[in-house]
C-alpha cells in the first residue's frame, strides 16, 4: 500500500559526483561548513549551507541565504554540472563502509503515507528546526537531502537489485572518510513496475533518519496544496526524496552518553545506588558492551561493565530500551537528569567517534560516560509500529548519505 514512485532525477554530470557529493547539513556547524567547502567550488555543501557563499555574520536564516541556496543550484544546472533524466527512474545508491554494503532504493514516497501513518517515525521534530529546511526546499523549489527510510526486506527487490548492481554504475567514487559510493539508474519499464508493485504490497514504511527533512518536505507540500487548490496529487510537490534500504543490511552503532558530575554523589556512592540495578564488574581494558542490558561505564580512569539485573527487563518496546533503562534507572533518579534533551549536564556522543572519545571528555570537560550497546532496527520498527516514541539520540546510522547526488525538482 506504499506509493513509492520513480522520478526524473537531477544529478551530478559524470565525472563530477565525487566532487559535488557532500555530507548533510546538520552534521556541520557554520563554521565546521566555510571551513568544509574551502577549496571545493562544487561541494553541495555551498547549496545545503548557503551562507557559506556570503559574508561572515550574515544571519542563517536570512532570506539572502535561502535566495544564494536556489541561485547555486539553478546555476549548477543551468552550467551542466547538474544533469536531468528525461523520464521519472528508480535509482540504486549503494555505501560500503569497512567492507559491508548496504543498497538502497532511491524515489519518491508520498506525502500521504507519511501523513496516514504508513511511514511510520520513532522520533518528534522541533517545529523551529522544521523552519529552515522547509523555507530551504520552498525557495529552491526542490528537495536536495534524501529521507534514510527503512523496509523489511523481501525477495523480489533483493534479486532486482543484485541484477542491476551488475550492470555499469552511474558513478563509483570513495568519498574522503573512505566511504565507497556506487549508483545505478533503473529505467526499464518492467523492473520500475516490478519496484512500484513490490512496495505497494507493504504495509509501512519507517523512517530511519531525517525525521526534521520528512517533516519538512511534508510541510512544503502541504503549502503547495493550499497555493493551488486544484491540484490532482500527481505534482511533484506531492511526494519527497527518499533511499529506501533493507533492514537487514543496516547497521545502527551505539548513541553514547557523556555527564558533567555524579549529582553531589562520591565514586563509591554512585558506585552503590548503580548496583541497585545493575551487577558492577571492573574491566581491565576499555570494551563495548556484548549484549542488550549491559552499559560500559568509565569512570575516574576504570572502565566498568554494567549488566541489568533479570527483575528490572522490560518487555515495553521502549521501556525495554537500553538507552530508556539508562535513563530511568540512573540518569534520573541517581543523577537528576530529567530531561535529556534540555539538560546542559549531558551530552551525546556518536558510536563511530569510539570509546576514546569516551575517554577524551571525560578527561576534559565530563566526569563519566556510558557506552551503550546499539539499539537494533528491530527494536527500532516495534516502537513505530506501537506507534510510540524513542527517546532523544537512541539510533546513530552510519555510514550517512550524501546529499547533492540525487535531487528531486518541484518544478
């Protein structure tokens, strides 16, 4: 029952994939982006971060920025370094990262499944934060950062996609984190009707990142909607970019965790109000935890590995949480962290950063960090299907898709 459609993509000429591929926008702060786009005249990151094209200074969220966003853009193509399919494709977007793979479907899904709950989030947006990339893809008239949704994997597109995969790519570049991009265009009238009758059998879809961009697009398209009252819901601005993955090629790493000071509380009598819950075992060497119910905590220089005691498991798809077990059992009520999201005591630290940043911050700026196990995609589709919510910073995907290598226009 998913509509999920091909579309005539723009896209980087050949030969110039590796050069406009960019990271998403939100993974950089303004200033990380000048420096990032230094040097590179075709990054994407000049669209996505159009300040970086205007003086230091300049407000974000000025209407200069979004109006510099859509003149690159437009410029781009009209310049050749974009290209535009004739006729609406599906497209392959394949990353590989330490020797495994993970390929996607790359089209456009329809804002009203997301709408009706058949694409299903695990995560609230921030209406502020919604602002900019709807006023982002309004004024340039297209969505440039795809949405990372995930589907249960299923034979029919598992096979169409290892027979396309042998066929020439569109491009095949190793990007500077040494991250493999390859893509593929499928235009055959039998495999893109074969692709749109396997995902119109599903029941959902999920999001796995980009909650912010799904909402966006959304909001963009319901805005189109009301400016053209007639509309058919076959315009463009009816549907919004996204990579469409299996579940069982992705991986999810640990969502770590990071705080400034133990409440008040001595090493021994945090020590002790964690074994309350937890069975407390000194680690010789810094280590991941193993298993679901267990946290690797280092503190004053020894690492340690929590295990859940068997009374305190939750079979609750987000009671059951490791990283809601983390937050009840300890943060709260043994540190008086009751709102991650807004407590300045806390920060998060992405899994791909590794235990030695665990390490590093707790000798700079924090007194002890958790290393979490990952929570799985499994875990991950039963809170959606439950129709709940995560908690703040529970899923951190990698490798990340590039943005620039794939656009969808509203024209």
């Amino acid at each position: 029952m998913a509509d999920i459609r091909p579309f005539p993509a723009i896209r980087p000429a050949a030969g110039k994939e590796a050069d406009i591929a960019a990271l998403p926008y939100d993974v950089y702060s303004s200033a990380e982006a000048r420096e990032a786009v230094k040097g590179r005249p075709l990054s994407f990151l000049r669209i996505d971060r159009a300040e970086t094209q205007l003086p230091e200074g300049t407000d974000l969220y000025s209407s200069q920025v979004y109006e510099k966003a859509r003149e690159l853009l437009w410029g781009m193509v009209e310049s050749g370094d974009f290209v535009q399919d004739a006729v609406p494709c599906y497209y392959l977007y394949e990353l590989t990262m330490n020797g495994r793979s993970q390929t996607g479907i790359t089209a456009c899904a329809s804002v009203d499944d997301y709408l009706e709950g058949r694409i299903k989030k695990h995560e609230n947006t921030r209406r502020e934060k919604e602002e900019d990339r709807v006023r982002h893809v309004d004024v340039c008239n297209a969505q440039t950062g795809p949405i990372f949704l995930a589907y249960r994997a299923e034979r029919t597109l598992k096979e169409l996609t290892e027979k396309e995969k042998r066929k020439e790519p569109l491009f095949d570049f190793v990007s500077e984190d040494g991250i493999r991009h390859r893509g593929w265009k499928i235009d055959g009238e039998e495999e893109i009707r074969t692709i749109r009758e396997a995902f119109g059998k599903m029941d959902a879809l999920y999001i796995a990142d980009g909650h912010h961009r799904a909402a966006s697009a959304v909001r963009v398209g319901l805005k189109r909607r009301e400016e053209h009252p007639g509309y058919t819901g076959e315009e463009p601005f009816n549907y919004f970019l996204s990579v469409i993955f299996p579940d069982d090629e992705l991986m999810i790493m640990d969502y770590n965790r990071v705080v400034r000071d133990l409440n008040g509380l001595t090493q021994e009598e945090f020590l002790s109000r964690v074994e309350e819950v937890f069975e407390v075992r000194k680690l010789e060497k810094a280590a991941h935890p193993e298993k679901k119910g267990q946290v690797a905590l280092f503190l004053e220089d020894q690492w340690y590995l929590l295990t859940l005691k068997p009374q305190y498991e939750s079979s609750d798809p987000v009671e059951g949480l490791d990283v809601s077990i983390l937050q009840n059992r300890i943060l709260e009520p043994v540190l008086g962290i009751h709102d991650p999201k807004t407590d300045k005591r806390i920060d998060f630290v992405g899994g791909i950063r590794g235990l030695s940043e665990l390490e590093r911050r707790v000798h700079t700026d924090m007194k002890a960090a958790f290393a979490m196990y990952p929570t799985s995609i499994r875990e991950l589709f039963a809170v959606a299907d439950a129709g709940r919510l995560m908690p703040p910073k529970s899923t951190w995907f990698e490798p990340k898709l590039r943005s620039g290598l794939f656009i969808h226009s509203l024209v």
